[in-house]
C-alpha cells in the first residue's frame, strides 16, 4: 500500500505522504508560505494564523500547519482572500507590538520585521490600547520583555515539551493573555535552568540573554585591569554563521584573531580546561569504581557536571541525587580559577586587577558564575560571560572585516588543547573524551574503537547508551578485570528526567553519565545562533569532530601543557590544590529557587 499522495497547490501537482502537512507539502515541492509561529519538529499548532491557505470544498482558510495533505486537495496559497486574512493577522499583531526597532537587539535578525517584508506590511492600520509591559530582568541570564511577546508559544513549547522544565505558560485570557512563569513571577524566583532555549526559538525580542556586553567593553577600556578571553568549543562552530558562514563553518583562527584585534590581553582556550576536566573527572570517576569493586561505599552511577542549566535542573528537581554528580566545576570556571591564581602568581600580578570573560555557548553560564561556590580567595573565578551572539555584536562594533582576517593562534600557557577538548561542545563528547583517557589509565591501550569515536554514543538521539568490557587492565586496575562499563548519554532535560528516574528508584544500569542540557549539547546552546532544525545541529556537530580529528594530539592525558601544570602546580588530579580549585558543591533547591536543607 503506498504511502504516496497527489495533490494540487497552486495549480502545480504535486506529491507527499500520507501524514504530512499542506506545509510539508509545499515545502518539499519549493513553494513558501508565509509563517510564523511554526517550528519545524518542535511547535506547530496554527496559532498565528499567518500560514493560512484556501481549501476548495472547505468553508473556512486552513492553517497550513496544522491541516493534514489529503488525496486530491486542491490548495491555493495566493488568492486574495488569503493575502487579505494574512496582511488583517499582521497588522493586528504589529498594532499590539513596540515599533523600536532600530533600538532593539532583534533589528534585521527578527521573524516579525522579516515576515513584513515578504508580505508587503511596513505599518499598521490600526491603533490602540496595547497589551500590558512587563519587563522582567531579575534574572542574571535571560531577560523577558513582554510587550513584544505576540504570544507564538513557542517557548512554552520548548520549555514545557522538549526541556520537560514547565516554567513558561499561557497566563490570563484574551487580551490580558501573558507568557510567563505561574503568577506572573520573574524567572529568577521559579526552578527556571537558564537554558536559554526560549531565546533561541523566540522569533521576537521578547526573549533574550542579559547583556554583558557593556560591563566587558568597561572592562576593556580600564587601563588598570588586564582582560583575559577564554572561548568554548562550540562556539567556533557556530560563530561564523553570525558572518554569513554556513552552518559547521570552523572560524577558530579567525575568532582568536578578533578577539586580540578588540583588546583582549590574553586570549586563552576553555579547551585546555576541558583537558583539565577529563583529568580530575576521570580520576573521580575511577576513584568511585575502585570503591564500588572493592567492596566499599560507592556513590553510581556519577553524573557529568559540565552544563549549568543541567545542575540547577537537578538541584530543584531531583535534590536528594546530588551526590551523584561530579564534583568538577565546569571547564570555564576551571580555567578562571587558574587565571586568577596560577597564571596570576606567574605574572606576579594582583589576581583583582585581573578580569576574566568567557565567550560560551550558553545563557546559564551568566547564571553559574554568580554563583558563591564557584570564587576562591574572595575572587569570583569568571567575572563576565559572553554568549556568541554577543561577541558576534561585539566584533561588528569593532568594525572589524571578521571575513578577512588572518588566523591566529591562541596565547599559552592556557591555549594548547587536545582533540578530546574539543568534542565537549557536542552531546556525547565529555563521555568520548573521558572514555578516551580512563581506558588508557586502565589498560594502557588505546580505546578500541574505529579514530578513536564511540560510535553509539555519537549523533543526536536524545538517549544514547554503550557498553565498554575491560580486559587485562594494568596492575594497579585489576579490580576492573572483566568489568562491562555501562555509560549512558543524554541531552535535553526531558531526556535527563527519564535518566533521573531510574537513578531515584535504584534500577539505574549504569556506571557513569552525561548529561548537557540543550538538546543536541552546546552545539545548540541558548546562546548560539538561532536555528530551526536538526540539520544545522548536525554540521556544527560534524565540525566539531573535524576539529578533533584535525589535531595530532586527541587524548587528554597526552596534553604537556596539562601534565606541566600539575608538575608545577596542582601536584596531582584529585590533589588538595585541584580540590580547592577546581571541585565544588551544590545546592538542594525548592521551586521557588529558594535554597532547602
């Protein structure tokens, strides 16, 4: 029986299957309908209208997006009734919205100005009373400015289906209708994570991470600081799509060249901390199963800790399994740590005269480095964070040609990396990369698996799972022998949820897991570019592994840097002086945000 439908839009027939939508439909045969609430794989329920198209034999306009294709329909996307409802829901929505563009952030990257262009609406008919303002910006990673919400929905869709968090819903009716926490509360009073994946679906300006930008160009400007950048592995995966690269363009060079071309001091890599983190998080991790094999109390299956918006998740929603997690800050803090204490000693400078930026992937990192936990000595370990967007803004008020600038490297001692720090920016990396190193402590050989890649745990499948049998392990891991090591991967936090679960009843399988906390990993952070589909996702994820299989050094241990600084300084992963600097604790939450005993 086929699958196979025929029908007509537009006077052109043309083919779909059975469950595709008139949308679909006309997409795959390269005719555009105008839309705006819609998400392809993550929010199609017609609730701006703007999609709609004329149905022979139907009494009413169809919403495109929603509306199945049938054997036979006739459909027409540019009749005068249609282009007449189309221009009326636009300019009502515009009649509701702030017209600042030129201040907002959004100008010339915003789905509402774009949408008016393609169909010719430049100003509303209509005038009146607005929908109330609200603008909400307690939180130290997003800010919400509801009167330029148009109430797509969207965010509650991601927030509620693809995170599982539920922080963001429809409140009110009609034209007091608002898109906010329960009650109208601000988002730092509430379990929201700070994943920013709101931001990234937001075709608006309603929604947005907190700006940093001008406490950085401060800092810059203060003759009295020394400015360090570090940057994060997805980042240089992503950045160039902000300069009109395709998606998976690699622009590594180039962003470290812009960054000393804007004032930066010393331009370092989080890469190297990343190494760093395999390091400690490796022996932790061996230190847990030596326990576990020997008899003693252990706590397993542990938990990556790398991703912000992942750990706050856990604090409020599963507070009782924090034991489970690493007790490894994550790669950025690490490495501001030792900016303001080894790299500081090394200068012989102030470490307060120091000012530390981190250009990451993610709006929960401006959450995660206020932090108290996460300060040494009184210092905070990271003083701004960057997302990508905002660098990108940052590097065009520079007036800097990013297209035609020269590669350069990144400054040492901190800047040398392995191939195993880059594959941290996508969902399955940290758990690779640690594989990588803990195998080799073990057995002495390599993992043996085809370059180095675990294969089942690559991709963008929300639960991953792999199994790892040890055999004739060195002399000091015979404890390991014939031990099939279960891991787990997860990105989203809806996968983590169902991962959680299993570790809260006691029925968990597994030895050790991953968890980031943006569907696809850092790759897709709330702070990268904006995307709409798993393609893109899948060419920063394939940039990602080039950069790993480009470098002649891929394993963490193997890093001379790494084994310096622990020669010169730390003494020993797991040491007093790691411990002190790169280990920290968390926080049992409730769902206000209130921190709980």
């Amino acid at each position: 029986m086929t699958n196979t439908i025929n029908l007509t839009i537009n006077n052109k027939k043309v083919s779909g299957s059975k469950n595709d939508t008139i949308m679909e439909v006309a997409k795959r045969n390269n005719i555009i309908i105008p839309s705006l609430c819609y998400l392809e794989g993550v929010h199609q329920i017609g609730s701006c209208r703007i999609c709609v198209v004329e149905v022979e034999g139907a009494k009413t306009l169809q919403a495109s997006c929603t509306v199945k294709a049938r054997e036979g329909m006739v459909v027409h996307t540019n009749t005068e009734k249609v282009k007449k409802a189309r221009k009326l829901l636009y300019e009502l929505m515009l009649s509701d919205h702030p017209q600042d563009c030129l201040s907002c952030s959004r100008n010339q990257s915003c789905e509402l100005q774009k949408l008016g262009e393609l169909i010719g609406v430049s100003m509303p008919r209509f005038h009146g009373e607005k929908s109330k303002s609200c603008i909400d910006d307690k939180s130290p990673s997003i800010v919400r400015d509801m009167s330029k919400c148009i109430l797509c929905r969207r965010c509650v869709t991601v927030c509620n289906d693809i995170q599982g968090v539920g922080v963001l819903n429809a409140q009110n009716r009609g034209f007091m209708t608002t898109v906010s926490p329960a009650a109208d509360l601000p988002l730092d009073s509430v379990n929201c994570t700070y994943c920013g994946q709101c931001t990234t679906v937001c075709p608006v300006g309603a929604l947005q991470e907190k700006d940093s930008i001008k406490a950085v160009w401060d800092a810059l400007f203060d003759k009295n600081r020394r400015v360090v950048v570090q940057t994060a592995p997805a980042v240089r995966a992503a950045l160039g799509e902000e300069f009109g690269y395709e998606p998976g363009t690699l622009v590594t060079g180039k962003m470290a060249s812009a960054l000393k071309e804007m004032g930066f001091d010393d331009v370092f890599d989080t890469n190297f901390a990343a190494d760093l983190t395999i390091m400690e998080e490796g022996s932790e991790l061996l230190a847990r199963l030596a326990d576990a094999f020997s008899g003693k109390e252990a706590v397993l299956p542990m938990v990556t800790s790398c991703s912000p918006g992942w750990i706050k998740y856990v604090e409020h929603t599963w507070p009782d399994e924090l034991d489970h997690l690493s007790s490894c800050k994550s790669p950025h803090v690490m490495l501001g740590a030792l900016i303001k204490s080894y790299y500081a000693h090394k200068l012989g400078i102030d470490p307060e005269s120091l000012f530390v930026v981190s250009v990451m992937p993610c709006t929960a990192k401006k959450y995660e480095i206020t932090r108290p936990e996460l300060a040494n000595g009184g210092l905070a370990n990271v003083d701004a964070v960057l997302t990508t967007r905002e660098l990108a803004r940052m590097i065009k008020d520079s007036g800097i040609d990013f297209r035609s600038l020269e590669d350069a490297e990144f400054d040492n001692p901190l800047g040398l990396s392995t191939g195993a720090a880059d594959i941290f920016g996508t969902s399955g990396g940290v758990m690779e990369a640690a594989l990588r190193t803990v195998y080799e402590i073990v057995t002495g050989r390599e993992l043996p698996f085809e370059k180095l890649h675990v294969t089942p745990i690559v991709g963008l499948e929300q639960i991953k799972t792999a199994e790892l049998l040890i055999e004739n392990p060195l002399e000091d891991f015979l404890f390991l022998d014939g031990v099939t090591l279960k891991i787990a991967v997860t990105s989203g936090l809806s996968g983590a949820a169902r991962l959680m679960r299993e570790v809260a009843d006691g029925i968990s399988p597994y030895h050790f897991i991953e968890v980031m906390g943006c569907p696809g990993g850092c790759i897709s952070g709330g702070g990268q570019p904006r995307l709409t589909d798993d393609s893109v996702r899948q060419k920063r994820m394939e940039a990602i592994y080039r950069e790993d299989e480009g470098k002649t050094l891929r394993k963490s241990h193997d890093n001379p840097s790494v084994t310096k600084l622990y020669e010169d300084f730390l003494g020993s992963p797991l040491g007093h002086r790691s411990h002190e600097l790169l280990h920290t604790t968390y926080t049992p939450r409730g769902i206000y945000n209130e921190a709980v005993k």
